[in-house]
C-alpha cells in the first residue's frame, strides 16, 4: 500500500515518472499548470504500492510519497 | 620621508594641494621610521613576503616566475612556522583562483607573480573585483610584451591601472619605490583590501625586488584585521551566503556596476598618496612612480646642485591617480616632465589632469637598459632652456 | 502511512530552471539528500561552476561561492586550505571540468585536496546552446560537430573518470547514471560514499554522473534514458574505479 502526491505547479510533465512506475500508474494527463505544461497523474491510487521509483526519477521534486 | 608635508605646507602651488581632502600622508611609513631599532637589511621581494606575514596573510598561491621568486620561495619557508600554507599551485590561473577561494572564506590571501602570470589573473582577478573579494597580487613586473625579457619595465602601468581583465572595474594600484615602502604598502594593501573588500595590487619591478635596504617591520601593530561577516563558512545559525559574479537580470547588472563605481569614486577620494618634494618655486615638475622615480631623485638633485628648480610629484597609488594634485600643481607650474621606463603610460593620465594648464614633455624607454640619472638630467636641462612656458 | 520520499532540506523551496527532463534536477536532489543524511548543511560549502548548474546557490540552502568556467577545483582548494573541518564540494559540467578546467581538476586530483567533485557528464556544452564538448560521443551531431564528431580533427570522447583513476592522489572515483530508479540510488550511494571519504579526510573524491541533456540532444527525455542506456553506457562504463581505505599520511 502506498500514496503519492504530484505537485503540478512543479511539474514540467517530462514523462520520467510515466515510465519509472512499473505498476504504470502514472500518465501525463490534459491539464496544464501555470507553466503551459501538460502535468503528470495518478490513475489507480489504490494499486501503488509506495516504492517511490517515479519520485527517484522525478528531476524537478514534484513527487511526495507515503508508505 | 616619502610624503613632503611640510613641503607641501610652504609652496605657493603645493598649498592649494595640501587643502584637499585627497592628499594623504603616509602615517604608517612615518611610524615606522620612527622605530629604528627593529631594522633589518633585506631584499625587496623578502620585505614583500615579511610583510605579509606581518600583516596577518596565511594563505599564500602562486607560481613560479622570474624576477618574482623569492616571494614564493620565502613564504615556503616561513609560513608553514607561523600555520599558514603556502601552495604553489598549477598555473597562474588555478593560484588566483584558490585565493578568490580562500579570501570567499574570510582570510587574508595573496599571490605574486609577473607580467605573462599577470595576464593569466586577469580572469580571477576580474570576477574577485565583481564578488568584491579582498586580496593581494603582487605584479613584480617584468618586460613584455609576449615573453619579453627579465629586465625591469613599467610596461604594466596599463594593465594594473585600467582593470586589466574584462569589465568595467578598477584594482587599487600601489606602487613602492624603496625596500621601505615594498613592506610598508603591502600591509598597507591588506588592510585597503579589507576595507574596500577588492583586489589590490603592488606594482613593482626587479629593481625594486632585488635591492637590499634596510627595513624597518612594525606592521604587525599597524595592521587592522576587519570582521567579515560576509565570508563563506558554513551557514551554521544564519541564513547561506552566496559569493557570485553572475547577474543575468538587466537591471541588477546596472546596479551592481554602479555599486561598484560608487566604491571607485570614493577610493579616488579618499585614498590618494603620492609624495611631492621641493615644488615650492620649481619651474619644473617631474612626474616619475616606482623604481624611475627613484632614478629621477638622483637626476632631480644633480640638478638642483646647478641650480635649475625641479620639483616632484610621485604618485603611490596608481589607482586612484593623483590627479587633483596634478591638476593643483600644473596652475602654477608650467613645465612638466613624465619620466617612465616604458614608451609612455601614465603620462596619459597626467595629460589628462594637466588639460592645458602646462606642457607636458614625456622621458622613456622601453627597457633592456635602466634609465640613468645623467639622462634624465639630460631632459631636465633641456626643458629648463625651452622658452615659452617661464612663470 | 508514512512518508518515504520527500524534498531534502538542503534544498530551497525554489523550482529549478532547467529544461523538462534534465537530470540536473536529479543529481542536484540527490547531493541535497546526502548532505541531509550525512546532517552537514550547516557546514558544508558548494563551489558552483559555469555551465546549466550555474544557479546552484538559488537552490541549495548553503554557503555558495560561484567559480569562474573550469576554476571550481582550485577555489574548492582555497576555500577547503582556510576551512579543513568544512565539507566542500564542486558540481561542474563537462566543458567546465573536462574541458576548460581540465588542468584545475587534474591537479586538484593529483594534490588529493579532501573536497569532493561532482561531474555532470551530458556529452554536450549545455548551457551555450549545444556545441561539442570533449566528451561527445562519435558520430554525435551537435551545433559545431553538424556533420557528427569525428575523432579525426575533433578526437575521441574523453574517459575523465578512467583518467583521474590513474592518479596517486585521488582517493574514491565512480562513474554513475540516473536514468533508471535503480541507477538514481546507486548514484546516491556513490556520492554518500564519496562525500564520506571527506567527511573521513580520505582525500579526493570524484563522482562522475552520466546525465540526459534532452534539449540540446534534441530529444524527448523518455529518448535521451534511452540514449544513456544503449550509447553512453557501454562506452562510459559505470563503475567504482577507485577507492582507498585507509588515508595517505607521511
Ligand atoms: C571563459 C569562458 N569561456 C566560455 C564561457 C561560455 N560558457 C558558458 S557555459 C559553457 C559550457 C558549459 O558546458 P558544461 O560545463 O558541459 O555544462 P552544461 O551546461 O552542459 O551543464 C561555456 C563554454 C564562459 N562562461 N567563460
Ligand atoms: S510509488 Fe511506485 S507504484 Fe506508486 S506511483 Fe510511484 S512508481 Fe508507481
Ligand atoms: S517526472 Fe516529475 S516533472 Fe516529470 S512528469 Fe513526472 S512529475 Fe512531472
Ligand atoms: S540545456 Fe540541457 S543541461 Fe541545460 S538545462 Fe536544458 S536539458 Fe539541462
Ligand atoms: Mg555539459
């Protein structure tokens, strides 16, 4: 069981974390912050399991994680 | 006594230059040579590294040149005794840099080195004038361009006065012309470092490096260790400081360069040295710094044993350069000489405070052979016989 | 639940500049978390070099003195000389290290200063829009290689970890990459390790850090892990190649 939370005003929608997240949780969704970039979501909250490999993989800190 | 201030408080032309504000004289060189005892006979270049033990300098970079060795090589010796290090680093460039390092760090750094080092410095040099970092370089000049030669030359003056490396800064430029003032001005350099937080240059040359006289060292007392509360040490209880050159937003660059100017206007204002002797009723001034002033001295009491009335002003501070004092003298005395061992520099700089007050006749040579007293005698006595420009 | 993954207190609230996938951002992070671990913020001084990581002192919560292009090592020396009980690090980019400052990190090295060197590999001069760096691979096109390096004229991307390996000097050198999670923690334990050896007064340590420079590569980041994986990799193998145990003394 695990949670994470994606600050999108932090995220410049790089996809580093789509392809980090083995469960493939996260995709780069439609909706843009500030900055003009298409941000980053979680889809299926329940099945991360908090391993934190999207966060490792994350260049501009956007990514929290709980375990 | 290298400032004439009871000179200056007789003459008609020197009076007016003795009420301005710029005028300093050399108190700690005064102190000094009260202190007779303490004497010792030593070496241009060894009373430069004296001194910077004196005035408190533990960290000493640099690499090897001629005629500027024996810095290195006295400071190998003596300040690992009193727990300093000495480095001799891998180029000119990294010496500069591990200064601007250890002056980031709060303490009191140095290196020395000679014209083709100097040029590579210029970079550290430029970016510690923009960080406003203290330290102390010393240029025992040599001839150049290029290579050059090993002999003793002003061909720096440009270099060392006009900033030298990219940008729009200035060094504080001092130039000794006896063993005396090679110690004297290097404590004196530290403490102008500190006080301004800025790169300050000694601008000497062989001459001056190797010829023995006797020093007397007091500079232990004189010298005044300021706090420095800006430096990098660890941000343990306060906020991180950043040391830095960069200031890519427009508006910040202005301001920064203007900082910087403000700090330039008031070093011109306040710290001006320069020694004027004999100008009460000279109808000549000559104009000399450094190690040709010192051959000019000789040259300007020939004279006066013939009778002819030569004064002189010789500036210390290069930069800031006494121009007010020149400009002073020039209103009452007409003929003006500028002797250089180089194809003229700072006569431009004294062109420039003379306007058209007087005539200005430059004396100089490149180098190979020094300038000799009887030459410039040469060129005193055939100003004295040009007409025109008699009070 | 508790929280695993969080920002590192040597790091500001402030968001980095570089461009969208940049591993800056990653090995930036990853020595504010070992500097976190190892609880030396407060004593620790950065030295920033010229490059994209110019701006190190907007980021990390620390004293900073910014280094003129490839100097880091020698102001690194000056600062660590005056402050031995400091931890003092460098974060220098290929042209500033491996280029310009090639003989500053060399002899740094070679002296075995007890400051630690992080080496930001992208095969490319990021920050001036892309020119060839010493270490572009062959073939690599880039704005002054159009035509792709050539080792004839251009020579061969230099191997700096493999070089200051050789050096009697230098204590621990490694070469990491960040372009998986598996990778990112190997490389946070190459800096831990590396930053230990001077907490330890061991000497010089140099972490070399494969990085993905996307915009100047003119690919998208998801490409450039790529790139690193089947390109930098097995010509810049990641490796330890260096690690003393016990400290040199006279
Ligand atoms: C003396 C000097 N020469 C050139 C430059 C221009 N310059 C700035 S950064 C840079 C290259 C940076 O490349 P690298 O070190 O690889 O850093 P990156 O941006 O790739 O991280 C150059 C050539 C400079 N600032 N100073
Ligand atoms: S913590 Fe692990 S499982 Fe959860 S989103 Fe991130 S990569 Fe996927
Ligand atoms: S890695 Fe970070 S910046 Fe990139 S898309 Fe994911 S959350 Fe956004
Ligand atoms: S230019 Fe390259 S190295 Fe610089 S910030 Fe962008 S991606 Fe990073
Ligand atoms: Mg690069």
């Amino acid at each position: 069981m695990g949670k994470i939370r994606i600050d999108i005003e932090r995220c410049k929608g790089c996809g580093l974390c789509v392809i980090a997240c083995q469960k493939k949780l996260i995709k780069i969704g439609d909706n843009m912050n500030s900055l003009g970039y298409h941000t980053a979501q979680i889809n299926d909250e329940k099945k991360c399991i908090g391993c934190a490999n999207c966060a490792e993989m994350c260049p501009d800190i956007a990514i929290e994680v709980w375990k | 006594m290298p400032i004439d201030a009871a000179h200056a408080k007789q003459g008609k032309a020197a009076r007016a230059i003795a009420l301005r504000a710029g005028l300093k004289c050399l108190k700690l060189i005064q102190q000094t040579l009260m202190n007779d005892s303490k004497k010792r006979l030593i070496k241009g270049n060894e009373a430069i590294a004296v001194a910077a033990i004196d005035a408190g300098c533990r960290y000493f970079f640099s690499y090897p040149i001629t005629p500027q060795s024996d810095i290195p090589e006295y400071l190998s010796r003596h300040l690992p005794e009193v727990g300093g290090t000495f480095l001799q680093a891998e180029s000119e460039i990294a010496a500069i840099n591990m200064v601007l390092g250890a002056s980031a760090a709060g303490a009191r750094a140095m290196t020395s080195s000679s014209g083709p080092g100097i040029s590579l410095k210029q970079e550290g040099i430029s970016y510690m004038a923009s960080d406003e970092l203290p330290a102390l370089i010393v240029n025992i000049s040599r001839t150049g361009p290029g290579l050059g030669g090993i002999a003793a030359s002003q061909g720096d003056y440009f270099q060392a006065t006009k900033g030298g490396g990219h940008g729009d800064y200035r060094t504080i430029v001092l130039a000794p012309y006896s063993v005396q003032e090679m110690y004297d001005l290097t404590i004196k350099g530290f403490d102008l470092a500190d006080k301004y937080r800025m790169p300050v240059m000694i601008l000497a040359d062989s001459v001056l490096g190797q010829m023995k006289e006797p020093v007397a060292m007091v500079g232990k007392k004189k010298s005044t260790a300021i706090k420095k509360d800006w430096a990098l040490t660890g941000c343990e209880g306060r906020r991180p400081h950043v040391i830095k050159s960069l200031y890519l937003d427009g508006d910040k660059s202005i301001e920064h360069n203007w900082k910087l100017f403000k700090k330039y206007q008031k070093i011109q204002k306040n710290e001006v040295m320069c020694e004027i002797k004999d100008c009460i009723d000279a109808d000549i001034i000559l104009i000399a710094f450094g190690s040709a002033a010192r051959i000019a001295k000789t040259s300007i009491e020939m004279a006066q044993e013939k009778g002819i009335k030569v004064g002189m002003l010789r500036p210390i501070t290069l930069f800031p350069f006494p121009n007010q004092q020149i400009e002073d003298l020039s209103k009452d005395i007409k003929k003006i000489l500028v002797v250089e061992q180089n194809t003229g520099q700072m006569v431009e700089d004294v062109l420039i405070s003379v306007s058209k007050n007087a005539k200005v006749t430059f004396y100089g040579k490149p180098t190979g052979n020094a300038l000799e007293a009887e030459e410039i005698l040469g060129q005193i006595e055939k100003l004295k016989n040009k007409k025109g420009f008699n009070r | 639940m508790k929280q695993v993954f969080e920002r590192p207190e040597s790091l500001k609230e402030v968001s980095f500049h570089f461009c969208p996938g940049c591993h800056h951002g990653i090995i930036h992070r990853i020595v504010a978390e070992v500097i976190d671990k190892l609880e030396v913020r407060t004593r620790t001084i950065g030295v920033s070099s010229v490059g994209c990581s110019v701006f190190l002192y907007d980021y990390f919560n620390i004293d900073v003195c910014e280094a003129p292009h490839g100097r880091a090592p020698a102001v690194a020396t000056g600062v660590k000389r005056v402050y031995k009980d400091r931890i003092v690090f460098t974060f220098q980019g290929d042209g500033d290290l491996a280029a310009i400052g090639t003989s500053e990190i060399i002899h740094t090295a070679n002296r075995g200063e007890n400051i630690t060197v992080i080496f930001v590999n992208n095969t490319v001069f990021g920050m001036t829009g892309g020119q060839m760096a010493p270490t572009t691979m062959l073939g690599q096109e880039t704005t002054t290689t159009p035509l792709g390096r050539s080792f004839i004229g251009d020579g061969y991307p230099i191997k700096m970890s493999e070089m200051l390996a050789t050096l009697e000097g230098c204590s621990f050198v490694a070469r990491v990459a960040v372009n998986t999670p598996a990778n990112v923690r190997k490389a946070r334990k190459a800096i831990l390790k590396a930053f230990e050896m001077q907490v330890n007064n061991m000497g010089f340590s140099f972490v070399e850090v494969l990085s993905a420079c996307p915009t100047n590569w003119k690919m998208s980041p998801q490409d450039a892990l790529k790139r690193i994986k089947d390109e930098l990799i097995p010509y810049f193998p990641l490796k330890i190649f260096k690690e003393k145990t016990i400290p040199d003394t006279l």
